[in-house]
C-alpha cells in the first residue's frame, strides 16, 4: 500500500513544563520530535511524511529539514491547529492520494518499527482502521459528580470489566479516503463534541467502521509529564549494564 504519516507535533507541552513546545524537549541527545521522526523512517512504510509544527516555529522545522538529507521519503511540514484533530485535518489537506495513512503523536517518540508494522499489515490484510493497544493494568472507574460534595467531588458511576478494556496508543492507520470522510463528518461537532476527541479512531468508530486492534509496545508511552520524561530517558539508556 502507498502510505502515508503524519506527526502531530503542533502540542504546547504545557503538562511538561518546560515552556517550549512539547515535541523541542530534549530526550537524549535530540528533541523528542527526532526521535519521532527518525523512528519512522526507519520503520520504511512512508512515500511521504506531513509533520505537523506549532504555528511560527522554526527549530522543529529545520529539525524536518536537516532529516531530509539523504532520504528519499518527501517530507513536508504544516502548521498545528487549535485542538490535535484540527492538527491532523491541517495535515490531511496536503496529502497527495496514498492509499493508507498512519497518525503517529511526536510524543509517542519511542515506539518501535515493529509496531508501524503490525498496524500496516493489517491494513494490507483489509482493514479501514487499525490501532496498537495495551492491556491495562489498573482498574478503572467512570467517575460522576458526587451526591455528597462535603465528602468528595466525585463518587464512582461504574467499574467496566478489566479484561476488557485495552490502552490506546498511536501509530493509528488507516484507509485514507476513510479518515478523511470522518474528520469531515466532524466539521459539523459543537465545541464540547470537538474537544471531546482524543483520537483519529473515535471519529472513524463513530461512522460505523470496524477498528482493529494490534498489539502495541510498553516502549510507545505517551511523554507527557516530566515523569514520563525520566522514564523515556531511562528506558533510551537500557538496563543498567
Ligand atoms: O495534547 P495531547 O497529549 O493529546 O497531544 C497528543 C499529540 O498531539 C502530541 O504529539 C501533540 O504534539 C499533538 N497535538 C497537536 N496539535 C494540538 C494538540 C496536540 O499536534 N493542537
């Protein structure tokens, strides 16, 4: 399949709190964002890379632009959106006409090959939508307002069934003309339905297409914290020897 990526790298990093944009945070050696970026070539599944930047910025551009050298993947940049769907919608407007598409976060800058593997091949299999997960490992609860609020704020609404329930990372792929028919459906959302939206998955469930699910990797965390970040680092360095 002619397969495209997309990075959304457009995200403030506010939780991070280093007062730049989440992605420009060094782990290692590089920003984030290179991390990210050089994991994707390596996986070889791209004719055409779209990252997405925050709007003005120049570093993470010339970043791009230094990984372009001796590659034969076109890379492109796109200025980030107010929210991550608006994000991806900026990049899927400059797409040329691939078959399928991968929507990797810059802040999953860990993920290995062998998952952008296992999320094309099931593309290549048939499916519209595919994406990695994880099982979870703590128990979770719905949360509601509480009928006490001198006790707590909240109080439980229910417990779904552990089993059940995975954890979402990305790369998500996806059938091109399928992803961009759902960020469509969603122009029409109030601001509450947009902000809503975590992921590319949601929109494409709530048209009625099945998504798959592939085994993901513990090395796909999410870098959101400074935590995160510690962890990241540690696990770049590998067991103590
Ligand atoms: O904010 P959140 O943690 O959901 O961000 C997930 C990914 O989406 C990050 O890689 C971030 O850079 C990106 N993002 C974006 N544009 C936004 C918000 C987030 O590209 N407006």
């Amino acid at each position: 399949l002619r397969t495209a990526v997309i990075i959304v790298a457009a995200g403030s990093g506010e939780r991070l709190g280093q007062g730049i944009p989440k992605a420009a945070a060094t782990l290692g050696s590089e920003p984030m964002l290179g991390h990210a970026l050089r994991g994707v070539l390596a996986a070889q599944i791209a004719a055409q890379i779209c990252v997405v930047l925050p709007r003005g910025d120049t570093e993470l551009r010339a970043l791009v632009a230094s990984l372009q050298e001796g590659n034969d993947v076109q890379l492109m940049t796109v200025d980030g959106g107010s929210t991550r769907a608006d994000s991806v919608r900026n990049a899927l407007e400059v797409l040329s006409e691939t078959d399928a598409v991968l929507v990797h976060d810059a802040a999953r800058a860990l993920a290995p090959t062998e998952v952008f593997h296992r999320v094309l091949n099931a593309l290549e299999s048939g499916a519209k939508a595919v994406i990695p997960v994880i099982p979870v490992v703590d128990t979770i609860k719905v949360a509601s307002s509480s009928e006490r609020p001198d006790i707590a704020p909240e109080q439980v609404r229910s417990t779904p069934i552990r089993e059940s329930l995975r954890a979402v990372q990305t790369p998500q792929g996806f059938e091109l003309a399928t992803l961009r028919k759902a960020h469509d459906a969603s122009a029409m959302f109030t601001d509450a339905q947009a902000a809503a939206i975590t992921d590319d998955a949601m929109l494409v469930e709530s048209q009625g297409i099945p998504v798959y699910l592939v085994r993901g990797s513990e090395l796909s965390l999410k870098i959101t914290t400074p935590n995160d970040l510690l962890f990241a680092e540690a696990l770049l360095e590998g067991p103590a020897a």
